[in-house]
C-alpha cells in the first residue's frame, strides 16, 4: 500500500536531496535506496505499524479501551553500509519503531524486513545478524565484570574463539576499555557503561548495529569517542547503523541521512541540510563585544534577536554559511569572543509543521 | 516540631506510595489467605490431639494463626519492607546521597517503614483477619480497649522489626551479597517470632530464651495483647515494656553501624 | 494437479510436523546449555567471595532446619499428627523441600519478571539468541539456594532410617521418581507464575502461594486438610502428585480421597502434563509482551 501510494505522487520541491513532508519520496529513494543506486537493501519497512489497545480507568468500575496508533504506515529503505539517523520528539513513535526492527515488538501491520529476516518470524535468528545497544539500560550482566559478561556473550553468540579475540582486541583498543575489564558492570560510570555495551553489541560481527540514545547523558569527551568509533565501525567495516537521538550534533557528525518521525508517521526523509531548509531551521551566532554598543545591523542575511550588556544574539538560516556573516561583524565590531549554537531538534520539527499547515490553510 | 512533621510526611507518602501497588496488594491477601488455610488445619489436628496446648484453647490457637497472617506483612517478618530499597540503594551507590541529607536516616526510613506497615495492615491484614474468623471458630476480643492495646502492640512490633532489618540492610555496605542475609534474617524472624509455632509451644528453657529474644516483641506479644493473654494494667505494660526495651537497643545499634558506615562510605568512597 | 497435491498434503503435513518438533529438541538443547553457561558464570563471580558463600549456605542450610525444627517441638507435645509418626512426617517433609529445592534452585528467579517488564530490561533478553526462559531462569543463579536441598536430603536420610518400612525396589525407586517429577511440577508454577506476570506485573507474589504454600502443605499429612483442599490440590494445581500420593503409597497410608491406587505412580506423567501447560502459557505470555510492549 505504501509502495503505490508513495510512486503516484508528485516529485515536490525536494530539498538537498531530501523530501519534506508532503512532497515526493521517490527522491529520496534515488538518493539513499536501493533503486537508483543498485546498492543491497538492509533494511526494508513498508506501511509499517503498531496500534496498541490502551485501556483507561474512567470510573471505579468502567474502563475505556482506546487505540493508539504509536507507528502509523511508515515507508523506507535503508542500503547496507548506511548511517541512518532516526529523530523526532518523546512518544513520536521512533523507539517503537526500533523495538520492530530488532523483533521485540510484533507489527500490527505491514511489510519489515531486516537482512531479509522478517523480525517478528524469526526474531532469534535476527539476532545473530544485528547489534543493540539501549542508552539508557545495559546489555550486560549487572553484577559480573566486563571480561566475564564479554566471555559470556561469547558462547551466547557462539563466535569462534579467533575472531572473537580479534573483534574484542579491536574494541578494547578503539573504545579504551583495557583498564575496564575487571571492573563489575555496576560500578562504571556512563561514559564507560555505554563504550563497554557498544563493544559487547559488536563482538559477533552484526550486519546492523541499532543503538537507541548513544549518547545521552554523556560528557563531551565520551561523546566524541563514542561517535569516531562509529564513524570508523561504518568506514572500515560497512557496519549498517540506525540510531534515534536527541542530539543534532550526533546527527550532524555521523549521519548523512535523517528520518523524522513524529505521530506515528514519517515526516522527512533526507539528508540533515535538507531538514534544516525545509524546517527553515536559524543557527544562532553569539557574540561577545569589548562593551555595550548598539544592537549589530547591516549584515546581510543575519539580524540581531537579543542584545544583553556586551552580549549579542544574532539569527541566520542553518544552511547559510557562518564565515562570511562572522567576518562582517569583525571587520565592523570590537568582537572579544563567539560561538555558534546549533538549532534544537524540537525547534526544526516545530517549525517543520509550521510550513507543513501553511499551504493547508492558505 | 517541623522535624516531627517531616517525619509524618515521609509516612504519609510511603502509605500513599504502597496504596497504589493494587494488585501487589490483591496478591498479598491472596497469599496470605492461602497460607493462613494451610497453617489454620494443622494446629487444628495438633490442638484437637493437645487441647490447652501452651495455655490456649484452640479457638485461641487458630485466632493466633490469623493474627500472624494479618500481621506477616506489616510488621514484614518475611520482608517487604524498607530494608530492600536501602539495600538496593547501597548496591547503586545512591546511598551516598541520602548520608549527606540534612535528616537522620535512620528516622527517616523508620518513618517511612511505619508508613508502609499502617497500609499493610489495613490492606492485607484485614481481609484474611476477616476471612479467617468467617471460616474458623475464633476467640476475638469484644472489648475496644483490647484492640487499642493491640494496635499500639503492633506499632511497637513494627519499630523493633524495622531496627533489626535495618541491621540487616546496612550489612549490605560490607557483604558482596546482601540478599544472602536477608534470607537469612526472614528465616530468623519466622521461627522465632511465633509465625511457625506460637513460642509458648516451645518447650523448657530453650522455650524461656526464646520468649526473650527480640523476635518475640514482633508477633508473640502482640498475639497475646489480642488474645488477651496478657491484660490489665500490669500485663500491658510488662508487655509495651519489653517491646520498647528491644526496640530502644536495636535502634542503637543501627544508629553505631550506620556511623561505621558512613566513615566507610567517606573513606573509601563506596 | 490438485488430486495429486491432495493426496500429498498429508505426508506434508507429517514432514513439517517432523520438522517443528526437532526444530523444538534442538532450540530445547540449545536452551538448556546456554543455560548451564549463564549460571556457570554466575556461580563463578559468586565464588569470587568464597568465605561469604560458604556462610551463606551454611546459614540457609541451619534456617532451613530451624523449619523442620517447629515439627519437632510439635512432637514433643503429640506422638502422632493426622496419623503419621515423627519419621513419617520427616519423610513427608523431606521430598516436599527436595522437589521444591531442587526446582527453586534452578528456577528461582522467575519471581523477578514483572519488575523485569516494568523496568523494560525485558527487551535486552529478547535480541540476545538463547530463548528467554533459559536467560530468565539462568539469571542471578544463586547456589546458595543449595542449602535447602541439603537439608532436604539429610532429611530424608534420617527419616528412611528411621521409618519401619520393607524397602522393596519399587518403594525405593519412588523416592527419586517423586523428588524429580515434584521438581518439574513446581518449576511448572514458576514457569507459570513468571508468565502471569507479563499480564499483572505486581503479582509476583501470587505464586508464593503455590510454590512456597505448596511446599509447606505438602510437608504435612493429607489427613490433616479439609477434603475440598484435598480436590483442589489434586485436581487444579496437581501439587499432590510431588510427593502425597507416591509418599503415601511408600508410607503405606490410605489415600484420603480413595483414589484409584495407579495415580501413586502417575507424578511423572502429570508432571510431564504440567511443563507442556506451563510452556504454552509462557509463550502466550511472552508473545502478549511482544505485541503490547508492556
């Protein structure tokens, strides 16, 4: 249904290589999938969904069964090698979506395939040929060290002692655990816990590594280390890897193509400069003057929002480029210092809507 | 004064916060019920072979084994109780925080541990009480003063129950396996606080050492207030007396392993 | 054509069936080892700590007879309780602990799945290879929970030499028959009780009703309860079979409900029956997790 349904509309105003919402998704297939550029599929979802039944107590006695349709007819395609970042706000419906990808939830309907596994069918044959890592729970064995919870994933995945060692020396080694191993799971700290639970996701050599909020609640230097060895994993090994997250930079710094998903439905699929066109997302540019001077004005395509002492806000759209609009402002100002803020991720999809309901209304 | 109305807050949340485990609650009296069945016609088959065992009639010796049912949870012989959540605390390390708060944690958890043990009577003790005396012939007292002085037994029984877990859940901060101990601690609290066989059954002096022990202010003494094995001015306060004894020492001893504890956690960091 | 595929279908059907059951046996066996590798190593990291180990034990096993120990202050009162000596009673005791023993030993932690739901951890069992019962039973292994078991069999020993009974082959062969088959029965309720938590999250301690009150019932003579707890242990939650009805045929005791006397020899079957029953409900239950996630 998602196939025909996707085929007979127009080709929009796709943006970098994208497609917003609304706008044609044949686009993005030529650009990512496997049609256009002959690459193998990894990853197949057609009309996917997941209605739960929701019961509600409405009285002391009566209760109300409500549906709610978490993932409402998604469509896309992931090639192998891919680096694939899923985005959308809480309860859009993105971690529903992983849990049916790697089997631990059943779809209420449509057509998944995942390394031509059907993951509800055969969920633990799947597992051999895919790595997860949740953000915000371990993998691993609570109690036991990393060593022996590392052994133990070992004989669960039967991986032959060679390339086990060869995939666990690997790890050790870009993921800086050596000192690690013989320390219980329970007494790392979360920079170390998630490092630790990527290598154990890794150990058996899985076509597809999903990981579900890599990154959150980590210190910047984890977070940097945590994202070079992804990089690499997907350079060196054509690792296929799907992430939701939160942060842009993860986004920004790994991914080439995004997914949104909010409500159930996919809103954008393309890659993350597109997004930024099409949620005429703004970086901010902010700069700190030698004194207080009058709001900055006169550069072109930036405008001042916010003007605090020496302190300056200034907007300009993501896709424009900062160079030019810094350097106006320093041939022009007693500049002391600056730096450049991302735009947020809830911010692009509000803005998303924003646009999706202005051709609606107007 | 503000500190007393903290303290009541803290039991007031915890008696809100178990009030919303419903089903935990339903299988909780379920359990009990079904235990309170099985233990119930054993002593029916050992008082109709010893009538007058240990001085009670039989109608006194099947009330008692309801009393243990209705009282199990509150009073948390079988645990249950704010021991797991300290102990789990300590496995994570949070307890590092709760030492540096401004309130004494061990009154804090009493408190909490007396909020818990308030619903656990009203929410299991009462339905297998009340299933109990519906299915068996039961000596329950008539006089509202008796139930007053059960209710205040209970209460003690409860604070000499939690100074003893508590003991047990601060040994977490030395044991690898803290669990190990509390097993060992239920199986403890269910000999010798009468929940297996009423402690006046025990015979000789093993039976007058027992009646002693810290245990029996748990289930023995307050089963007696109610059966009235121990009334009036003098049997009441022979009673409240050594329930509060015990329950003053094992405060104080929770109180100088709660200080080696924190000098431990101060020190090594965990 | 179509006759042809008609006429074939069944041998299809047969072949397919085929397949399915050994595609069974060898995810059972696969079960069972990854099994045995997860406790292992549980068994390994506890061993870390020996002397705490030892002590543990040790403390349950001395608890563990602090239980039998109110039996015998009960008869320092009576001689008899619903008939049965001290001895009797003992052995009565004894096979109960060691089916129940034995199956809360290596199933022990079935009591933890509803916290497991609620805390969501339940999804890491379900994209790691080995079926989630073995990752379930297998997890935070205790041996220590070998203390009740001891105690089951010094039990048992005691009471076999101390009861006045004519041990042909047949009596003797029911004694380990009856520990194994009980075993299975009340692994089938933690299988059970586990599955049940997957629909009502909190009501872990349901099942405590069954395995730890099953256990303390069935260490007391029939002859005690009323009949209709009799019925309803015999023909709802079959625990009579773990040890009443094979220990009273040992015993030599009149069954109290007048049952045919081949159901004295039907635990195993009524075991076998049980795990079948307790591994569909499993399934089901795991299946309702996977389709409401919750």
């Amino acid at each position: 249904m998602g196939e025909s349904g996707a085929e007979s509309r127009t080709d929009g105003d796709a943006t970098g290589g994208g497609t917003g919402v609304g706008a044609g998704r044949e686009t993005g297939r030529e650009t990512y999938g496997p049609t256009g550029g002959g690459a193998e599929v990894c990853v197949e979802a057609v009309g996917l969904e997941k209605v739960f039944q929701v019961r509600r107590r409405t009285g002391v006695l009566r209760r109300e069964r409500r549906e709610v349709r978490a993932v409402d007819g998604i469509d896309f395609t992931v090639a192998r090698g891919e680096m694939v970042g899923f985005i959308g706000p809480n309860g859009a419906g993105k971690s529903t979506t992983i849990k049916m990808l790697t089997g631990i939830l059943t779809p209420s309907g449509g057509r998944l395939r995942v390394a031509g596994i059907d993951p509800a069918r055969e969920r633990t044959r799947l597992t051999r040929r895919i790595g997860v890592v949740f953000g915000q729970r371990t993998t691993l064995w609570w109690d036991l060290p990393l060593r022996d919870s590392y052994a133990l994933v070992r004989r669960i995945y039967r991986i032959p002692g060679e390339r086990y060692r060869a995939n666990l020396d690997r790890c050790v080694e870009l993921l800086d655990l050596g000192e690690l191993l013989d320390v219980p799971v329970r007494q790392l700290s979360l920079g170390q816990r998630m490092r630790a639970d990527i290598a154990a996701a890794l150990l058996h050599d899985p076509e597809v590594l999903y990981l579900d909020e890599p990154t959150i609640g980590l210190d910047v230097i984890s977070k940097a280390q945590v994202r070079d060895f992804l990089r690499d994993l997907n350079a060196e090994r054509g690792t296929t890897v799907l992430l939701t997250t939160h942060d842009l930079t993860d986004i920004e710094q790994l991914c080439e193509r995004v997914i949104v998903i909010d409500h159930g439905r996919l809103m954008y699929d393309g890659a993350l400069a597109g997004l930024h066109e099409v949620g005429e997302s703004e970086r901010t540019l902010v700069v700190d003057l030698e004194r207080e001077l009058p709001p900055i004005e006169g550069v072109p395509g930036a405008r001042t929002v916010r003007t605090e002492g020496p302190r300056q806000w200034l907007a300009f759209p993501a896709s424009a480029s900062a160079a030019p609009i810094v350097a106006r402002i320093a041939a022009d100002h007693p500049l002391v210092d600056l730096s450049l803020r991302e735009p947020d991720i809830e911010d692009v999809i509000a803005r998303m809507y924003a646009q999706q309901r202005r051709p609606a209304a107007g | 004064m503000r500190r007393a109305r903290l303290y009541f807050t803290v039991a007031g949340s915890s008696f809100r916060r178990y009030a919303t485990y419903r089903v935990a609650t339903a299988a909780g009296v379920f359990t009990n019920t079904v235990f309170g069945f099985i233990v119930a016609y054993t002593y029916t088959a050992l008082w109709t072979s010893r009538p007058q065992l240990g001085g009670y009639d039989q109608a006194q010796a099947l009330t008692f084994v309801w009393t243990g049912q209705a009282l199990l949870a509150a009073v948390a012989l079988i645990g249950g109780g704010a021991q797991d959540e300290i102990q789990e605390r300590i496995r994570t390390g949070d307890v590092a925080v709760d030492l540096y708060r401004p309130v004494d944690l061990q009154l804090w958890w009493l408190a909490a541990d007396c909020g818990r043990a308030a619903f656990h009577l009203l929410g299991r003790g009462v339905v297998p009480m009340a299933v109990g005396a519906f299915a068996f012939e039961l000596a329950l007292p008539s006089s509202p003063l008796t139930w007053l002085a059960f209710l205040l037994s209970t209460w003690l029984a409860v604070v000499v129950s939690f100074a003893f877990r508590y003991l047990l859940a601060l040994s977490a901060f030395w044991l690898l396996d803290g669990s190990g101990l509390s097993t060992l601690g239920t199986l403890l609290s269910t000999f010798f606080s009468g929940m297996l066989l009423p402690l006046n059954v025990f015979p000789g002096a093993f039976g007058e050492v027992v009646r002693q022990l810290p245990w029996a202010a748990m289930l023995q003494v307050p089963a007696d207030v109610l059966l009235e094995e121990r009334s009036g001015a003098a049997g009441l306060a022979g009673a409240f007396g050594f329930q509060a004894c015990w329950a003053l020492v094992l405060l104080a001893a929770g109180r100088a392993l709660q200080s080696a504890a924190t000098t431990k956690v101060v020190v090594q960091g965990g | 054509m179509a006759e042809a595929e008609r006429a074939a279908a069944p041998g299809v059907r047969d072949a397919r069936a085929v397949r399915a059951v050994r595609e069974a046996v060898v995810r059972a066996r696969w079960g069972v080892r990854a099994y045995g590798f997860i406790a292992a190593m549980w068994v390994r990291s506890t061993m870390a700590y020996r002397t705490s180990f030892v002590l543990m034990v040790v403390g349950n096993l001395v608890t563990t007879l602090l239980d039998f120990l109110a039996i015998v202050i009960m008869f320092t009162h009576i001689d008899e309780l619903g008939g049965f000596t001290l001895p009797e009673v003992a052995f009565l005791y004894a096979t109960s602990s060691a089916a129940f023993g034995l199956a809360d030993l290596l199933l022990g932690s079935f009591d933890r799945i509803g916290s497991r739901v609620r805390d969501g951890t339940v999804d890491t069992l379900l994209v790691r290879p080995v079926p989630v019962l073995a990752q379930v039973a297998a997890d935070r292994f205790a041996l220590r929970r070998v203390g009740r078991l001891l105690q089951a069999v010094l039990l048992l020993g005691w009471s076999v030499t101390a009861l006045d009974l004519d041990w042909t082959p047949g009596r003797l062969l029911l004694v380990p028959v009856m520990v194994v088959s009980g075993a299975a029965i009340f692994g089938a309720v933690y299988v059970l009780g586990g599955a049940f938590q997957f629909w009502a999250q909190d009501a872990a301690e349901v099942q405590n009703s069954f395995t730890y009150g099953g256990t303390t019932m069935l260490q007391y003579p029939p002859t005690v309860f009323a009949r209709e707890l009799l019925r309803g242990v015999t023909f709802v939650v079959p625990l009579a079979f773990v040890n009443w009805l094979p220990a009273l045929h040992v015993l030599g005791h009149d069954d109290p409900l007048r049952l045919p006397g081949w159901v004295d020899f039907a635990s195993p079957a009524v075991a076998a029956l049980c795990c079948v029953v307790a591994g569909l409900v499993w399934r089901a239950g795991l299946r309702g997790y996977q389709s409401t996630g919750s």
